[in-house]
C-alpha cells in the first residue's frame, strides 16, 4: 500500500526538518529547463534559432534501441501481446511511476487502429488500477516524444492531498520528494501487474 500524505510529510520532515528545503533535482542542469537566474529574477530563457532539422531520438529506425534490447534502466512487470508495463530500477519520490510501451518498435503515429485500441483500453485499466491504491491522488498519463523513438507513455501516480503538488509540475516533485520504501514500491509494483494480468497479459512482478 503506498504511503499516506502524513507518511510522506513526515518522511521529509524527518530528512530535513520541519520547514527545511529538499536538495534541489539536476532539472536545472537539463538543456530543456526553460528558465534561469538574470539580476537576481529567475525569467524565461531567450528563445533560441531554429536548427536545420529535428535531432535525432535515442533508437531512430530501430537501431540501438534500449527498449527493443532491453538496456534502459527499467524492469517490465506485466507483458500484453501488444504492449507492456515496465517500472524504473529505482522508486522516486511518488508512489509509482510506471511506463507503456509498445512491444514492436512503433512510434504513437504507426499505431494501426486496433493497436490504437488495445493501447487505450490497457492505459484506462492501469490508470484505474492505479487510482484506486490507497493514498493516491491522481494518475497523470503523459507521453514525450524526443526521447525515444520507441512508443513509450508515462502513468505518474501523485500522492494524495499534499498542496502544491498538482498539475504539470508535479512531474518535477517526483525527483524532489526522498524516494518511498522499495518494499512497499515493489509491492505496489505486483499489486498493479497482478490486476492488470486479471483482465489479460501476464505478470512479471
């Protein structure tokens, strides 16, 4: 079961006291990260040139793809025909954080309809199966898409009823909040496999 707010707020408070500030994530270090300090007052960037064309994503055509190798940093939990469930090899700071991928070597555009379908139909189960652990708030579902070429789209469960940790940048508390208990992460990990594997697929957790 994951971890309470209270759980979570005492967890911090136990790192950093009780209105002691969390180290700040490498977020500011990430060429993406849209703003900086100027005079004192954190402002936007200034907007770059364009480039001559889109870089090229991790995995391009197939070649070199951690997903199709198998050499990310993740570890699948639940396998589909279609699709799969993988988790990090690590918690962060939020409940679970899962990802869907495609088991071929597609991008969302190359999905066929029926592909299309069963992605919808498993990413509304997972997202009910999370939702209804204890203690979570909301499961926010993303997908980026300069990473990897690979079709991969996140499933970010944030706990519940901790302010300020909402919306889009609730993805940045993630890396911020200590990590939870690997033990109650990768036994919330099976719970979610298990579920899942009741409608169709196989476990792996």
């Amino acid at each position: 079961m994951p971890e309470s707010p209270e759980e979570i707020h005492a967890r911090v408070v136990a790192a950093v006291g009780e209105n002691g500030r969390l180290s700040m994530p490498p977020v500011a270090e990430w060429e993406t990260f849209p703003w900086e300090l100027v005079d004192g007052e954190m402002r936007p960037k200034a907007v770059r040139a364009p480039l001559e064309s889109e870089a090229p994503r991790h995995g391009t055509g197939g070649d070199d793809c951690g997903i199709c190798e198998g050499t990310t940093r993740t570890v699948r939990i639940w396998e589909g025909a279609g699709f799969h469930v993988s988790r990090r090899e690590e918690p962060d700071g939020f409940p679970l954080t899962l990802f869907l991928n495609a088991n071929e070597h597609l991008d969302f555009p190359e999905l066929s309809d029926e592909q299309a379908a069963d992605f919808g139909r498993i990413s509304v189960r997972l997202t009910r199966i999370v939702e209804g652990l204890p203690h979570v708030g909301r499961v926010h579902a993303c997908r980026w898409g300069d990473g990897s070429e690979h079709m991969h789209a996140w499933f970010i469960a944030r706990p519940a009823r901790l302010p300020g940790i909402l919306g889009s940048l609730a993805v940045e508390w993630a890396a911020i909040l200590p990590p939870v208990d690997r033990e109650v992460w990768l036994a919330d990990c099976a719970a979610v496999a298990h579920k899942l594997a009741n409608h169709e697929g196989t476990a792996l957790a």
